[in-house]
C-alpha cells in the first residue's frame, strides 16, 4: 500500500470536492499513472496492487471512492465488489476494465459499482466518472 498526497500543478484543476481514493490495479505502471494524474486534481490516493490488501486497509480507514480493475489474480474485482457489498461505509466504485462487456457491467451494477468506464480511458471520462459516483444518486452508467 502506498499512500500520496496531494500536489497543486498549473494543469491541474481541483475536482470540486477534496476525497481519498484507492486504487485497487495489478498493473502497476496503470496505478502510477492514475495516481499522478488524480494528485494533479487534489485528491489523496492509496495505491494497492491486490484485493486482499485493499479489504485489510479498509478494517483500518475508509476511502471516499475506489477504483477498481475487474480482471486481477484472486481476488478479482467481482469478489471484491461483493466483499465491499457486507461493508459499511463503502467507497464509491468505479470499475476501470479492459474487458467492457454488457454482462460484466449488469453484474457490477448488480453489486453495487457507480460506474463502469473501459480502459484506455481519457483523463477526461476517468474524472467525469469519479464526479459521478461521488454524486450522491449515481446509478450504474453503462
């Protein structure tokens, strides 16, 4: 687990409202790059590279939104999901897939995920999307 605080950069604009967010990633050039890129916003942002490790951290503190990738070694992103499911509080979820079928975003709706954006994404659809499912009403968006 690795922790990184927030830093102020010309290009980057605050995301409107200050959150923890994990990052849950068994890529770890993806979890770098996505934590570089939510700092530059001025959000806080834990890095794990499994679920188990993820699940530990959250007996400890909570998080304000997760990131979530769905297809890791075990667990995977769906037992996961479900882990989070019996938890409360529970992070927003986000899940970030390179695997975008209508099946597997019916099925993290189902268990509780506020979005579902395929990899690659666009700084643009990854922070639109973490606005959304901090919103609170946010419903699944395909």
């Amino acid at each position: 687990m690795e922790t990184v605080r927030p830093t102020r950069h010309a290009r980057g604009m605050p995301l409107a409202l200050p959150c923890s967010v994990a990052v849950l990633d068994d890529e770890p050039a993806l979890r770098t790059a996505l934590a570089r890129l939510l700092r530059l916003h001025g959000l806080e942002v834990t890095l794990f590279a499994d679920g188990n490790e993820l699940l530990a951290a959250l007996d400890r503190r909570p998080f304000d939104a997760l990131l979530l990738d769905l297809h890791m070694p075990d667990p995977d992103g769906f037992e996961v999901l479900a882990a989070l499911a019996r938890r409360a509080p529970r992070p927003a979820v986000i899940v970030i897939t390179g695997h975008d079928t209508p099946e597997d975003a019916e099925r993290c709706r189902t268990l509780g995920a506020r979005q579902f954006l395929a990899k690659p994404l666009s700084e643009a659809v990854l922070l639109d999307g973490l606005r959304a499912a901090l919103a609170p009403s946010t419903q699944l968006v395909p």
